[in-house]
C-alpha cells in the first residue's frame, strides 16, 4: 500500500536491504516511535546493540532511515525514518529472475511479520479494555473487480488512510496523547480463482 508520502522502493539494493527480518522490525519500530537509538531498538527487538547498529548502518545506507537530532545524551545517535512509509510493487522487478525472487521473498517476510503481529494482538486481546477489544476488527470481502478497478481501491484506501495519518501525526505533535494507541492497519488486494 502506498500514499502520497511514501516511498516506492524500485532498485534491487534497497530491496536487499531492507529483505531483512531484523532490519524490517528495526525500521517498523522506528515508525512506532519516531527515533530511537541502537540501544533503545535493541531492547525492543532483544538483539545485541552491535548488531543493531550495523542493521541500523545498512538502512541508513540506502536511505531508509537517517539521523535524527540528538535528544538527552548527545553521545548516542539518534535514527528516524526517512519516509512516511515504504512501498514495493512487483511491476518493478520483473526485469529478471533474481529481481522477481527477492520481491517475492520480501514481501512474504513482510507477510509472516504483519501475521505476527496480528497473532500478538489475538494472544494478549484479553488484556486490552473493552473499548479496544470493540474497536479492533478482521475482515475479508471478495469484489469482482477488474485490474483497473483494483488498482483503483488502492488508490482510494490510501486517501483514507492517509487522512487518519495526518489527523493521527497532527494530534501527536500537539500532545494529544490520551488515549490514543498505535493501530496496525494491513490490506490486500490480489487476484485468486477459486
């Protein structure tokens, strides 16, 4: 999925290096929180500050992330996300065999995580109040669409996601807080024959 602020990845080395599962929760964390340092990263990730700043040194190599203005201790560097977000489209590795399977790699750890993090939210809903628990949702709908159609919704999905990004960027900024919970919204849209 993609919005107006976020990066389309279409160079096979940048793919490569974000087709990482440590360097695709490191820059999914840094989306969370905004900056953080190695350390701060590695103890939401549980890895070693070593190896996450080398992952940290790779993201920031293709532009990814980047240094973020020092808070607190000026010693530590800071990391934020280049971009409002990421996006791959398969049109953009057809090109050749190599190109095409690391996509699809990609794509399916970015699957597998997404999945994950969907199955946290199924293990721990109990703990979450009841406003969150009514508010959180899982659903499927099967359209006739043609390509052109489905392209379509994607675009029109983007515009209201990108709505609630803003307002949600705008409240964050003004210090409205309370309340207000980090929310994972995760479409698909792909052909199937049944």
């Amino acid at each position: 999925m993609a919005t107006e602020e976020s990066r389309r990845i279409k160079d096979l080395d940048t793919l490569k290096a974000l087709g990482h599962p440590l360097r695709m929760k490191l820059y999914r964390a840094l989306k969370v929180t905004g900056a953080a340092t190695a350390s701060q990263l590695a103890d939401q990730v549980d890895e070693a500050v070593s190896l996450v700043s080398y992952h940290l040194r790779k993201l920031a190599a293709h532009g990814l992330i980047e240094e973020a203005q020092a808070r607190g201790d000026a010693r530590e560097r800071w990391w934020r996300p280049a971009d409002d977000g990421i996006s791959t489209r398969e049109e953009d590795f057809r090109d050749s065999p190599e190109s095409a399977a690391v996509h699809s790699a990609v794509t399916r750890i970015y699957a597998r995580q997404r999945n994950e993090m969907y199955e946290s939210y199924l293990d721990t809903q109990h703990a979450w109040p009841g406003d969150w628990r009514n508010a959180a949702f899982s659903s499927e709908q099967v359209l006739s669409l043609t390509a052109e159609e489905l392209q379509q919704l994607d675009g029109e999905i983007n515009e209201v996601v990108g709505k609630w990004r803003a307002r949600g960027k705008a409240a964050r900024e003004a210090g409205d807080v309370e309340g207000r919970e980090n929310v994972a919204v995760h479409t698909y849209g792909f052909p199937f024959r049944t």
